[in-house]
C-alpha cells in the first residue's frame, strides 16, 4: 500500500505550500498596486509647469511628447491592471483549492514557474505545446 502511494502523482499542493504562493502573491500585489498608482497618477497629472510662456514650437514638440508619454502610461497601467485582476484571481484559486493545477493537463505547476509567475494557469509543458500549435497553425 506505501508503495502507491509513493508512485501515485500528487494532485494538490498542501495547505503550507499554498500559504507560501498566497504570501508570494500578496507581496507581488502590493507592489503591482503601488505601481499602478504612479502609473495613473502619471497620465492623468495636469502639472503647472508646462510650456504656456515658451515659443510655439517648442510647445508643439513637447505636447507632443506629453501625449505619448501619457499614451504609453496608459498603456502600461492597463497592463498593470490585468496583471493584478490575475494575481487577485490566483487567490481564488488557492482558496477554492485549485490553485496551481494547469488548466490544460489537470496536472500540478511546478513550484519553480509558480514562484516565478505565481498567477500561471498554465503549465511548461501545456505552454510550450500550446505555442508551438499556434506557430503551426
């Protein structure tokens, strides 16, 4: 009987191991929330040091670079945005007990991708295959 049980693959990471990704995602979340505020503060900050009193062609230039800068703010918090709904979703997943399982083979994450990307739902292998169909396709 012990040895199924050593040859049977596990299913489910344990309660500690769970805690240890659920402290992993909430450092990671605190600091994606943090960033996300500079970002929006970022492109939506009306600064009082603009270019009123200079030439217009200096002002254009600079306008110019403003809206891209702000763009690309925008950009990067809509990003960070996502990034954080999935950090947020991988809590739910630890507390409905399906944290680290991949959702294309039903088999454990390993630990070392979940330290790295602790909101993958995706295993390396179901990655690598699910790249490399989408190359042949």
């Amino acid at each position: 009987m012990k040895e199924e049980k050593k040859t049977e693959e596990k299913l489910r990471y344990s309660p500690e191991e769970l805690e240890e990704f659920k402290q992993i995602i909430l450092e990671k979340l605190e600091k994606a929330r943090a960033d996300l505020k500079l970002l929006k503060e970022a492109y939506t900050n009306d600064s009082g040091s603009d270019t009123n009193d200079t030439s217009p062609t200096f002002k254009v230039l600079e306008e110019g670079q403003q809206v891209l800068s702000k763009e690309e703010n925008s950009r990067l918090a809509a990003r960070q945005e996502r990034f954080i709904n999935n950090l947020e979703n991988a809590l739910i997943r630890i507390k409905n007990g399906t944290y680290g399982i991949c959702r294309e083979t039903g088999k454990l994450i390993s630990k070392e991708r979940l330290r790295a990307v602790p909101h993958a739902t995706l295993s390396i292998e179901a990655k690598t295959k699910m790249r490399k169909n989408n190359i042949n396709d």
